[in-house]
C-alpha cells in the first residue's frame, strides 16, 4: 500500500467549539462480518487517546473509517462539528508492513507530500512549503536525512518522517497504526518525543497499539476495543479486571504492576478481516 498521498474527505463548515471527532453508533462490515459494532465516542481537540484490543479487534478499520478510507455500513462521524473533515486536517500513518519502502522518493520529498493540499497537486513547492518542511524534520531531528531514500532509514526515523509529514501538513488530526512495531526502545523513546511535539501543537493524535503500559504512561484517554467500544477513559478508570477480560477474553494475562495498575500480554496472533494485524 503507498501512503504517499491521501484523499480527504470534502470539507464542510466546521465548529471550532466542537469536538475533534464524535463518532456516533458506527458499524462497519467486510461482507457478512462485523468488524465493529454500535461505536460511539467522542475525542476532544488535543487529546492523545490509545486505542488498544487484540489483534483483529478492529482497530485499524477504525483508524481508516475515520480517514475517509473505510466505507462505513451505519453511524455518522463529524469531525469538529461537520459532516466532513476540511482539506489536509487529517494525516494517517498506516502500519509499517504496508509501505513499499522501495519507493524512490527522498525524505524531503515525503515531507513536502504533506503540503500537496495546500498548494495543489501540479504546483511547485514555493519557498515558504519547503521551509515548512525543514522545520518540521528540524523538530523531529531528521534535518540531516533530508536528501535519503526513505527506505534507507531505520524503522524508527520512517515513523518521524511520517509526523514530519503531519506537521508540515499543519493537520489537526493524526492517525497512527501500530507506530511502535518493530522498534527497539531508543526508537521508541523518540516517537514519544515527536508525539509530544505535536500536543505542542494543539494537535489530536489517535494511536492503535498493543503496550498497555505505554498507553496508561503517554496517552490522555485509553480506549479498548474488540469489535465494540469496551471502554474510553483514563488508563486508571478504564484498566479494570472486568474491561480487561470483556478486551481480550482468553486471551489475557493480568499481572499486578508497581503502579497498582494491571498490565496485559495479548498473546492473539489472527489478523484483521481487512488482512492487516
């Protein structure tokens, strides 16, 4: 899958007071299964919020409903108040496994990708554009892989090009698949830095992942999922032994941690309807 350009939804008006995302009775079906069911729940402008829940939970269907890049069978989502998101308020980030990596395109020019809604598909960056692009790799301290093939980087430094990307897009909203698979911890440490970055900015972040612990440390609100909204609340409110169970089933290990809070080992390997982990 190529993740080099998104078409966004078309813009209606929107309300600056609204939230970022409310999402309201949404069902999502690949054929005659069900990959989500009844989910409503509402994001506000700023927040950072998990979504967490074994594999085949339909976490990245969501992410992609919400993109405008997953049909939906029933329920609405608005994004701050409208029907439809605007142009470039969106940046989605699929999971690595689905980036053709060998696309000769340099870092600098992913980045700049980001500014496309802006300026136009046939028109040439000016000036100003590539500076936005600067900055943003700048701030996640790529400034000096501008010139690389994007496949010639590590893992971790391909995930900062994408929220290099974001930023120099100036989205209000960023979708993250799985960010952190495959990393080690130093790159990991490094997209929490950039993430931080961007609450800097007053950006809203959704980000599918699997560590609970993360989830509870870096994000606002942990939402759990598996098919339907299990729970969205603070890691301390919605890490509850009957949560946990109602999440991830069988397949649940709870282990008391320093904190008081539980932690889980989801040891589902099945992946999505849609083929995805």
């Amino acid at each position: 899958m190529s993740v080099f350009s998104l078409t966004t939804p078309t813009a209606t008006t929107a309300d600056t007071a609204a939230p970022t995302l409310a999402i309201r009775h949404l069902t999502v079906r690949y054929r005659q299964t069900e990959a989500l069911s009844d989910i409503s729940v509402e994001i506000q402008a700023g927040e950072q919020v998990a979504i967490a829940g074994p594999n085949g939970a339909g976490k990245s269907t969501l992410l992609k409903a919400i993109a405008g890049l997953q049909p939906i069978t029933a329920g609405e989502i608005r994004y701050f108040g409208a029907e439809r998101a605007a142009p470039n308020s969106i940046a989605y980030v699929p999971q690595r496994l689905q980036v053709d990596w060998r696309f000769p395109v340099s870092v600098s020019d992913v980045v700049l990708m980001g500014r496309v809604g802006r300026i136009g598909l046939l028109r040439r960056p000016s000036r100003h554009d590539r500076l936005l692009a600067q900055r943003a790799l700048e701030r996640v301290g790529l400034a000096a892989f501008a010139d690389r093939q994007i496949g010639q980087l590590s893992g971790g430094q391909q995930q900062r090009v994408f929220l290099a990307r974001a930023l120099a897009q100036e989205a209000r909203l960023l979708l993250m698949d799985e960010p952190l698979v495959g990393l080690d911890i130093p790159s990991q440490d490094e997209i929490f830095r950039a993430l931080a970055a961007l609450r800097a900015e007053g950006v809203t972040i959704l980000t599918a992942l699997h560590d609970l612990q993360q989830a509870a440390r870096y994000f606002d609100r942990v939402m759990l999922l598996n098919r339907r909204l299990i729970a969205c609340a603070p890691a301390r409110e919605a890490f509850t032994a009957a949560n946990l169970v109602a999440t991830y089933g069988g397949h649940l290990h709870l282990l008391s941690s320093g904190d008081g809070l539980l932690t889980v080992a989801d040891t589902c390997c099945h992946p999505n309807l849609d083929g995805t982990l």
